[in-house]
C-alpha cells in the first residue's frame, strides 16, 4: 500500500502530538536508519544474512527508549549510529561528574539527571559512574609523556583531606610541563603529607618510566628538597626558584609600615625584561641589601645564603622569556581553579578524591586552553642560544 506525501505528514503529525511522540518518531527515524544501514550490509559480505534484532537502550526527551537493532549472523555488523550513541554515553557520564565537580552530591546528580532525561539512578549507580571517571582520570595522569620538556613547573596547593579519622591541611603538587613546541600539559599530581628528596626523586624518576629524557628548566617554590631531587634525576636541567615565593618571605620579616619601601628595592633587585644585569651581580645587590639591615632584622641573614643566587637564573634567559619562568605563576593561575573546584565539596574524604577532582580540573584546561602555544615559550631554546653565543 502506497502513502500519499499528505498522508504520511497526517500519520507523522499524529505520531508527533500524541503522549511522548517526539520520542517515538526519534526511534522510528534511529531504527530507520540502521535498517537502511543493514541492507546495504550484503553488498559487501554477500553470505552474511539478517538475524533478527537486538535491543539498545538509549535517551530520548525526558524518557528512556528502547531501540531495535538490526543483527547479522557473523557477528560483524555494527551500525555506525552505535557508536554516536556510544559517545552519548560517555558524554552522559562526563555530565554526572561534572555536576559531582560542582558540589552536587550524589543524590542532587542522580534528580538532575532524571529531570534531564527521565532515567533514574541510584546513588550506588552514580557511585560507580564517578569511580569510571576517576579511573579515566588517574590513567591520563599516568599516560605516557613527550622525550623534552622546556620548562618544568612545581608547585602546591593545600587542601583539607581527610586522614585517619583527622582533617588536615595537606599539600598537593602539580608538575606542569612546556612542551617543545610551546604547548602546556600537567604531568601529574602527587600527594605529599611531608617532604623529603627521596620522594622527590622517586617522583622525578616515575617521569623518566613515562618516557622523560630532559628537561630544560626546572621552575620550583624554594623547598630544597625538589632542588636536590632535580638535581640528581635531570643533572643538565637548571633550576629558578620561585622569586614570588621568595620576595613574599623577605617583606614577612619588616613590620607593615616598611613593606612599601622594601617592596621597591625588591624590584629593582629582581628585574625582568632586562639584559642589564647577570644572575650574579643581582645576587650581590641582594646580599648588599641584607647586609644594610640585618643588625636591625637578624632573621633575613638566611637570604644571603649562596644558594640563593637560584632565585636569579632566569636572568641567564631572554629579556622575553624571563618573566615567564622567575615563578611559579603559570601553575598558581591553575591553583586558583583547583580551589574554586575543591571549596564547593568542603574537606575531601581521601586523597584520591582530591586527585581526582584536581586532574578533571587539569584535563579540562587540557581541553580549552593549554592546547593553544605560547608562542615565547616555543622559541625558547633559541633564543637562549643566540644570547648566549653573544
């Protein structure tokens, strides 16, 4: 029997406006679709016959629908339409953590996501999503990396983690990595209750399995024990300490009404985008600078320490390059983020679940931003060996 256009409109307006008929011509259409898809299958596997249909469950508007797919007796036909709606899936599961991420409990999410899409989980199911989501996290953070990096970035955020029936403030690390060509990506994040260098280098070196072989610069806050580890693990790398970190520790020691003051010799201690100055001769204006005040503030002798010349190895670098890698500034922006994430779920049960939070937050800007190159950066290597050969 043939349907003229005027009565197949009739008959799909009525579908359309009946109880969830935008759902029922969506299935009609889908399951369309893959039959069309199966015909067209023996043309290229001419032995290969129909076998009935299976069932897919998938989203509609508001309402689950199950959808009949076609079957063929080898086994092989898959229609391409599976793998959209394999793809709605992980969307779907990216959703649920996602508002996880936004401070939804469990509960908010699964209600959420029946009002979305008229399925309804349980808490035991949204459990189980979030774990998958984790897990995909945790596998990125031990994904395979790039031979050479530029530039090195470690730095801390503190959360309140739960611990032994205790809640404490702990410190969290980013390595964040440059890549060569100007690119940036977080290597990991590692959870360190105290310090010591032989974590460090047990971290340094579970970068080498992951198929890091140099490193060009290593930018840090000024814990010796990263310095150390460095040292040890990337022996041609150099090292910048954090020159915020450091100018913060210095006008700590002078009463407020001095701050201002000390504030500006500071800058001119530690200029940037300048080629008038060497690592060593701005060393020596900070030792000038201890040494005018100390018999007034006995704690800022520690700064004359000849270690701390390490604050000013950027000055080795491109006027361009410099202000970008005197501090630990670049992974501090992503601190910021991390933070606004954790402070809607307030003190975190376990560490992997401030990992884990904190790598969603790292691969999203993976995602939006990090893809796109600094353009200084790319050029840093030789830019450093023109100044060099000058």
């Amino acid at each position: 029997m043939d349907f003229t256009h005027a009565q197949i409109s009739e008959l799909l307006l009525e579908v359309a406006n009946s109880e969830n008929g935008t759902n029922l011509l969506m299935q009609m259409t889908l399951e369309t679709f893959m039959k069309s898809e199966r015909v067209l299958h023996p043309l290229e596997n001419p032995t290969d016959y129909a076998n009935g249909f299976r069932t897919r469950t998938t989203n509609g508007f508001g309402k689950e629908m199950v959808l009949k797919v076609p079957r063929a007796r080898s086994g092989t036909f898959y229609p391409a339409l599976l793998g959209v709606l394999r793809n709605e899936d992980e969307e779907h599961r990216k959703l649920i953590f996602s508002l996880y991420r936004k401070g939804l409990t469990t509960e908010q999410v699964s209600d959420v996501y029946e009002e979305l899409y008229g399925k309804d989980y349980s808490k035991q199911q949204i459990s189980y999503l979030m774990k998958e989501s984790k897990k995909e996290i945790e596998l990125w953070l031990k994904r395979d990396l790039e031979e050479h990096y530029l530039v090195l970035y470690i730095d801390a955020t503190f959360v309140h983690t739960r611990r032994d029936n205790s809640v404490k403030k702990e410190g969290y690390f980013t390595i964040l990595g440059i890549k060569e060509e100007g690119t940036r990506e977080v290597l990991t994040i590692v959870n360190h209750p105290t310090e010591g260098a032989l974590l460090w280098q047990q971290e340094l070196e579970s970068l080498k399995t992951r198929g890091v072989k140099s490193i060009g610069l290593v930018v840090s806050d000024g814990l010796t024990s990263i310095e150390n580890a460095s040292a040890k693990v990337f022996p041609n790398a150099k090292h910048q300490l954090c020159v915020v970190h450091f100018k913060r520790n210095i006008l700590a020691v002078f009463p407020r009404t001095k701050r201002v003051e000390i504030a500006i010799e500071l800058k001119k201690i530690f200029q940037v985008e300048t080629k008038s100055t060497t690592p060593i001769a701005s060393f020596e204006k900070l030792i000038n600078f201890v040494q005018k005040r100390e018999s007034k503030y006995p704690s800022i002798k520690s700064f004359k320490n000849e270690r701390n010349i390490a604050y000013f190895t950027y000055l080795d670098y491109p006027p361009q390059i410099q202000r970008m890698v005197y501090s630990t500034n670049w992974i501090e922006r992503l601190n910021r983020d991390y933070k606004r994430v954790l402070k809607m779920r307030g003190a975190m049960p376990n560490v992997s679940s401030v990992i884990a939070l904190m790598g969603s937050v790292a691969l999203e800007k993976e995602y939006k931003t990090y893809k796109y190159p600094v353009s200084a950066f790319r050029d840093i290597e030789e830019l450093k060996r023109k100044k060099e050969t000058r």
